[in-house]
C-alpha cells in the first residue's frame, strides 16, 4: 500500500504553489478537489477564539456537500476581525470561480501565525495557480500534503482499504500538526499559529447525515485523543469528502460498522504520526486508562496523564516516576480510587493498590528510550478505556516556541 495516497480514491485532483507567504518559500496553497459534488463532513475547534476560516467554513459545510479544500499555510487569518472573513470568503470565490461552482461548496482553511491579514495577491494568484496544477497522481497529493506544513518536520499520511461486495472502497487522509495541539474539536452541527488540519477522501456513498454520524466517533478516538501542549488551537479543522465513484453504498449496519472502522484506523494513524511528530518530541507516549468507572471518567484520567508536563519531562528523562502518573490521575474529577489500581510502564507492574512495587528501575529506565512508551493505568473501577497520545517534553520544544514569534 506504500503507493496509496490522499488521490486514491476515485474523483479526486490536489494543486499546490509557492505563492510566497511562507517565509521559507515552500509550498504555501493548495487545493483539494472533487470532480463532482461531494457528500462532506467537518468538525472545527471548540476554542471561543477562532480563525475566521472556520466560521465561513462552519457556514459552507451545513449543506453536507463540497467541491473543494482551499487552504493556506503561514497565516491563520485569526482574530482579524471582519476584514479576515471578507478574505476568507474570498478564497473561497477565488476557488469556486476555477472550478465553475458555488464558493458556498468551497471549505476554506488557513494556518500559521495569527494576528495578521492576509496578503490578498498573493493568496488568488496562488489558488489560480493551484487549480492549474490540478491532477491527481501521487506527485500532486505530496504536494498537497506539503504546502499545509508549518512546524511539522514530516509527510502524515494514512490509506485503508476495504471490500463492500465486489467493490473496493479507499478511505485516505492527510494531516498537519506538530505543536499546539490539544484538539477538541465538534460538528459544526452540535452544540485550534501551529494548528492540527486533517483532510479525507473516500470514494464511498454516503448521505450527509450517515458521514457525519459516522466521521463523529472516528475523530473522537483519533485526533481529539492527541496532545503535544494541551493547546486548542484557533483553526482546528478536520474535513471528509465521499465522492461516491465507488459504487458501493454504506447503508445498512455491517457497512456503516467496516466503513467506520477503516475511517478509524486512518484517522488514529494520523494522531499517532501527530505525537510522533510533536516539537521536540523523542518518543511517542501512549497513555492506556483502563477499566475506569464511565468513559468520562477514562477519558479524563488519560488527557490529564498525557498533558502532565511533569510526566512528559519524566518520560523524556527516561525515568519511571510513578508518582507523577498516579498523582495525575488522581487531580481530576472523575471517579479514582489508588488502593484499586495499578499503573504498568513498558509491561512492567510499578504500582499497585497505592503501594510502589519493586522492580528493577534501571532495566524500566532501558525501556522508556523506545520510540513509544506505554504508560498503562488500570483503575480498578469498571469496564470504560481511554487512550490518549503525546510525546515527551524536551528542551527543543521551547526553544522551537520561543523563537517562533509574531
């Protein structure tokens, strides 16, 4: 599957440009294009301050259909007031007029530094020149996937593949996102300068409605399940398009079940690559909450681990500190009992029933210089999981923040 790729599934086209608005002169627009209208679904930030992309975007994705992604790298155009959503809109009408559609069918998208305008030139004369460069081989998905970059070091990128019948149906995504990163992000239906972006394709059939249902959960246990700072960004936007070419339908439970879970595993793929990719990051630590008493709960002891900047310094230290874990847990409001649970690192048992245990801390202290790091903590109390993924917390994350400036 090493030749999959964002513009594998049927009735996509990607383009990108050097339009100058990154300061290193890399691709910095691009778009991501359906032949035809397609069934969309999206979900944005939940952060009070955000970019005014997402409040036009929240506005084009009601009627479940899009023709295309516009997005733009180094300038979030948040809090720019007024001005920021005339030059969203824009984008938008810039785009929609290449593609001969409405710009309400357009979803925009910007990330990079906040605070400023955007520099209009240059933004249209790159859109034109991103639909010029419109195709769709694996040149122009790596493109694509490029010119959303800003503090990433890395490609994210993630395929599955599925049968429904005959047919074969392809679920792909792409991603940005390196540092400010806590996502919590919701449908624009319900009640985050470096920003988490993720785009989908699939060629399956589905109505607005059942995509959305169905892109909820799988956003739930993937990016809303990655921190690197706990930082909800201004932008924050994950986006789905179906274009239907597959002539396979996803209408019936055992569909909807083999869809949701290739849709999952796609987007937990890009979470993870997220962590792996966090500023400054060694390792990946992957946070087991188990046997909790609600999801709630599970899902509250996990994020409250995983964005402990004191666990993240120990795991960077490779170093088994137990207390920092067990203490974590115990700050928040869901339900923790320590004399029930057990806290393993690496699949060694280190604590138990609120006693540390003896173990060999320098064989443990071996194991944290892995890649990934398992902290495992079983609550004793019910039947809920929860994982979350970070990374650690090293020196170069703050000199990478404190040199990145206004």
């Amino acid at each position: 599957m090493n030749d999959l790729h964002l513009l594998s599934p049927k009735g996509f086209r990607a383009g990108a440009v050097k339009a100058g608005i990154k300061a290193s002169g890399k691709l910095d627009v691009a778009l991501l294009a359906s032949d035809a209208p397609a069934t969309a679904a999206a979900m944005f930030t939940t952060n009070k301050v955000f970019a005014a992309p997402v409040k036009i975007g929240r506005e084009h994705i009601r009627g479940g259909t899009l023709r295309a992604i516009v997005v733009n790298a180094g300038n979030a155009n948040a809090c720019t007031g007024r001005q920021g959503e005339k030059d969203a809109i824009t984008m938008c009408r810039v785009a929609a007029a290449k593609l001969d559609c409405d710009p309400k069918e357009i979803l925009p998208s910007s990330t990079g530094i906040i605070g400023h305008l955007l520099p209009m030139k240059k933004i249209e004369a790159g859109i034109a020149g991103a639909a010029i460069d419109l195709g769709d081989s694996i040149e122009h998905a790596m493109r694509f996937t490029d010119a959303i970059m800003t503090t990433d070091t890395r490609r994210k990128l993630a395929v599955e593949r599925f049968k429904i019948g005959r047919e074969t149906i392809t679920i792909a995504g792409v991603c940005k996102g390196a540092g400010m990163i806590g996502p919590r992000l919701r449908s624009s239906g319900g009640p985050p300068q470096a920003t988490m972006l993720a785009y989908l394709t699939t060629d399956a059939t589905l109505s607005a409605p059942a995509l959305r249902k169905l892109f909820q959960p799988a956003v739930h246990r993937s990016f809303n399940a990655v921190t690197i700072d706990d930082h909800t960004s201004t932008n924050d936007t994950a986006v789905i398009l179906a274009s239907g070419q597959a002539n396979a339908n996803i209408n019936t439970i055992s569909t909807a079940k083999k869809f949701l879970d290739a849709l999952t595993k796609v987007c937990q793929s890009l979470a993870y690559q997220i962590a792996a990719d966090g500023e400054g990051a060694t390792k990946v630590v992957r946070v087991e909450v188990v046997n909790a008493k609600t999801q709630r709960d599970a899902d509250q002891i996990a994020r409250e681990i995983a964005n402990s900047p004191l666990v993240k310094c120990a795991m960077h230290g490779n170093d088994p500190n137990w207390g920092r874990i067990v203490s974590a847990a115990g700050k928040t409001s869901g339900k923790f009992d320590p004399d029930r649970s057990t806290l393993t690192l690496q699949g060694t048992a280190v604590y138990r029933k609120g006693r540390p245990l003896p173990f060999d801390s320098e064989r443990v202290s071996a194991s944290l210089k892995a890649s990934e790091v398992v902290a495992k903590l079983d609550c004793g109390l019910g039947k809920a999981s929860s994982t979350v993924w970070t990374c650690d917390l090293s020196k170069d994350y703050v000199t990478i923040n404190a040199d990145y400036h206004t």
